[in-house]
C-alpha cells in the first residue's frame, strides 16, 4: 500500500515539463498496438499534430501496424517494437497508452479478464517504472477498476508512484453518454457532455445526467433506461461481436480523444476537464483510492481533481451502489500486486 502522499518522491520537475526540447519532442507509445484497439489508435494517434513519435509496440505484428501507419502523411515518426524490444519501445516516452490484454466474450464480466490481465498490465508497469518512470500512462486494458491499482502499486513498489502520470481511461462511457443523451433528447452530442464519475464497469458507472440541460429533466422509465444502456453500453458490443471481441473503434476514438486532452494540457493549455479514474482523495475516508471524476490536466499531469458537485436523489442511489463494489475492484487490484 502506498502512502497518500507518495507523488512527493517523485516530484515533477518543471524546468525540463517547459524546455524547448520537451516541446519539441513528444513521445508517445502504445503497448498493444497490433490489437482491435491498438491498431485504429495507433493511425488515430498518428493524426494527432502534437505527437511528434509514435512508438508501437505488441507481442506481435507491431512492426507490421508500425511500417502501414509510417505512411500517413503527417509530420510523426513510427517505430515498431516487437516483443523483446520492449524497453527500446518505452525508452524516452512521455506518453504510454496501454490497450494489451484479452477482450471479453458474450456472458464474461469485466473481472472475469483479470486473471489473464493483470499479470500483463503488472509486467508491462515493471518495465515502464525501469524503462520510462516519468511518463504519463493511460491504462486502457480491463478491468480498468483493477488494472489501475495494479499500475500504481507496481510503481509505488518500484519507488516511482507519481499519482498526478497514472489515468484509468473512462473516455468511452462519456462519449457513450453523449451519444445516448443525444440520441433520446433529439440534440446534438456536441450539446450533451455529460460527467461520467465512478469506475469503469456496471453499476460503477454514475452518469451525471442532471448536470447536463438537456438530461436533467428525464425522469422514471426513460431515465432508468438511458442510465442502463450507458452502464450497459460495453455489453450491446460484446453481444453484437458475438465472440468477436469488444469496442474496439469507438474505443480507439474514445482513447485518441483523452490521449490529445492530456497532451494539450502536458503543452500548457489551460481548462481542459474531462473524467478520468485517477488516484483521488474524494472517497479516501471510505477506503476507496482511486475515483473517475472530472479532472483537470496540466504540464504534470492531474492539475485539479474536480468533485463531484451537486448530485440529485436518483444519482445518489447510483453512487451508493457504486462505492462497495469500486472498493472491492481496487482491492483485488492492489492484493494482486501486494
Ligand atoms: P485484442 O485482443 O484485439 O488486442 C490486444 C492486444 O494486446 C493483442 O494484439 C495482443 O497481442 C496484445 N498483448 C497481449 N499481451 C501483451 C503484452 N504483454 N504486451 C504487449 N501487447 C500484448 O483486444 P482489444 O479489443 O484491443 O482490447 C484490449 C483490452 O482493452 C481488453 O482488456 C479490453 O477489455 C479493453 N477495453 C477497454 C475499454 C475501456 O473503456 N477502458 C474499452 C474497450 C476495451
Ligand atoms: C467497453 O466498455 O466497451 C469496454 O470496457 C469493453 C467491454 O468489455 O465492454
């Protein structure tokens, strides 16, 4: 277990977040890249004018996903890594995405993938606390309630913990939102940003529909189902793949999405807010660690851990059944490593 206080060690040091050759050089690494998800965040990745590098790596076919997306016209460099050139795959990377791990099937639950995942997520945390101990790192790979405390507590071992560099990415259940919340009012997503807190599975994800105009007015059966369909919106996937695996493009979308938030903080933009499971203080007293909650990011990282603001009674009955099992996610997550 680390101590609240563990980013203290491992301070960000700002002169070299500002240097000149910081901003000109931005690394960003994906460990999974020959996957369903991988490889459309890989070219959505390469579209992104504020990565300069784009590493990829994968146990297999990496070099091949590498050398296709090479040829996009954009200003990035690609490399591809195959699997025992991990550390030349992670060396001087400021960002690392991390989608590898096995997809669910029809009937699985997120936690079903632990046992196959965790222990890849652990591994791949070792060599970045080795490797890359400064880099930011994105952790896609479920159950990301799990594998974010795996990440943290192979840091925290290793000395290197920085809470303000280590992001569960819940990008896809706010993108979800807005499309869902579009969808029933007849408006545009572009209108519908709803704050999505919690986790990322099942009843660990608390829409915040009445922060939104055009949510908060939705109310009995219409309400129950649009917070089903956006708790529930992985499985409509799985289902229709049928065996085929889970969100892979909107996830790819979802994952490119936050990587370009962060980055644009790292360059010193200001206000970019969005959710993100991070290593928080909101429900420290109740022994939960880690929370999704609009977070402000910055040169370092987390800048500001937003809370969760005013909540109505049907949200509060969704935050309640979200707490006991978030917990017992996380714990699973930190015995695994502990
Ligand atoms: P996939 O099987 O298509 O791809 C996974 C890739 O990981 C494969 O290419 C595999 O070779 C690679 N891999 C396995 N072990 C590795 C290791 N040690 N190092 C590097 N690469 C390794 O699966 P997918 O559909 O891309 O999904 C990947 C993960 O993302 C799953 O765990 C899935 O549940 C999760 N996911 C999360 C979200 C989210 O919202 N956070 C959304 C969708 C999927
Ligand atoms: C999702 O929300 O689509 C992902 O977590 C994948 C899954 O297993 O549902």
């Amino acid at each position: 277990m680390f101590a609240r206080n563990a980013a203290k060690a491992v301070a960000p040091n700002a002169s070299r977040l500002f240097s000149s050759s910081s901003a000109r050089h931005t690394k960003v690494t994906v460990l999974g890249a020959g996957g369903g998800i991988g490889q459309p965040l890989s070219l959505l990745l390469k579209l992104d004018p504020l990565v300069t590098n784009l590493s990829l790596y994968d146990i297999r076919g990496a070099p091949g996903v590498a050398a296709d997306v090479s040829h996009v016209d954009t200003a990035s460099e690609v490399n591809g890594y195959p699997g025992e050139k991990l550390d030349e795959a992670l060396d001087g990377s400021k960002v690392i995405v991390i989608p590898a791990g096995v997809p669910r099937k029809p009937g699985m639950t997120r936690d079903d993938l632990f046992n196959t995942n965790a222990s890849i997520v652990r591994d791949l945390a070792a060599a970045i606390a080795r490797v890359a101990p400064e880099a930011h790192i994105l952790v896609i790979s479920n159950p990301v309630n799990s594998t974010v405390p795996i990440v943290a507590e192979t840091l925290n071992k290793a000395g290197v913990f920085n809470p303000a560099r280590v992001f569960g990415v819940t990008t896809l259940d706010v993108v979800r939102a807005s499309r869902f919340l579009a969808s029933v009012s007849g408006t545009s997503p572009s209108e519908c940003n709803v704050p999505v807190v919690g986790g990322h599975s099942g009843p660990t994800i608390v829409p915040l529909l009445s922060q939104v105009s055009h949510g908060k007015s939705l109310a009995g059966e219409s309400y129950d189902k649009l917070v089903y369909r956006i708790q529930f919106g992985g499985d409509e996937v799985v289902k229709a793949k049928d065996g085929a695996g889970s969100a892979t493009l909107s996830m790819a979308y979802a994952g490119a999405k936050f990587a370009n938030s962060l980055l644009r903080g790292l360059a010193g933009e200001k206000g970019v807010v969005t959710p993100t499971f991070v290593y928080s203080p909101l429900f420290a007293d109740k022994g939960i660690d880690f929370f999704s909650s609009p977070v402000e990011l910055g040169v370092n990282g987390v800048e500001k851990i937003h809370p969760l603001g005013k909540l109505s009674a049907s949200e509060e009955k969704l935050l309640e059944a979200c707490l006991p099992e978030l917990k017992k996610n996380i714990e699973k997550g930190k015995a695994f490593v502990a």
